[in-house]
C-alpha cells in the first residue's frame, strides 16, 4: 500500500466523525510534527469536547496521527 494512500484512508476514517475544520487543525498539528497523544488532546479541545469526547475516538485519532507521524519519517 503506497504512502499516500494509507494517508488518505487515514484521513477519510477521520473525516466521516469530523468537522473540515476540525480535520485541517488535526493535518496542521500532524505536520508540526507534534506527539500523537498532543494532537489527540489539541483536536479534543478544538472541539470543545475535553471531557465529553468519547475515550474510543481519542484513541482511533491518537492511532491516525502515529501512523500519519510515521509516514512523515519515512520521506
């Protein structure tokens, strides 16, 4: 699977559960390099949702942005 697409499906499981918004301040803080569990807590709180935000979909963000963070190291 080339890079570009496990980017993309990472980017589209992300997409069905989110705001636009919310998926370019993920890609940004992804970008700037930032730890998983930082983007995780920074997309949690664009959303104003620190304590309502399902634990499970922390999780499959923290997981997105590892593998994205990977990606990132491999070029």
């Amino acid at each position: 699977m080339s890079r570009p697409f496990r980017k993309k499906v990472a980017l589209d499981s992300l997409r069905r559960d989110a705001d636009p918004r919310h998926v370019e301040i993920f890609e940004a803080l992804v970008l700037q390099r930032r730890k998983p569990v930082d983007v995780a807590a920074a997309y949690a709180m664009s959303r104003n949702q620190v304590d309502g935000i399902k634990f499970r979909m922390l999780k499959r963000i923290r997981a997105i942005a590892r593998r994205m963070w990977g990606e990132l190291d491999e070029q």
